[in-house]
C-alpha cells in the first residue's frame, strides 16, 4: 500500500510533465510544417 503512496504521485506528475511539454511545444511552433520536412527528403540538390 505504501507502494502506491509514491507511484499515484510520481504518475501524475510525470503525466503533467508531459503536458507540459507539448503546450510548450505547441507555444513555439514545432508542429507548424510536417509535410516540409518529408518533402525535403525528396528534392535531390546537385552539389557544386
């Protein structure tokens, strides 16, 4: 039972540490351009 004391605490801070970091995430525009990326992977660039 003491177990339980320590793990239901931990989860949940975890779980808003989480959250956290996404809104963070989201407040600086990670997840703006995610077809950029693959279409880069694309583009075949000459190198000179």
């Amino acid at each position: 039972m003491s177990g339980l004391a320590i793990l239901i605490p931990v989860a949940l801070g975890m779980g808003a540490l989480g959250l956290a970091v996404f809104f963070w995430a989201m407040k600086h525009e990670q997840f703006d351009d995610l077809d950029g990326a693959a279409q880069r992977i694309l583009i075949d660039e000459e190198e000179e």
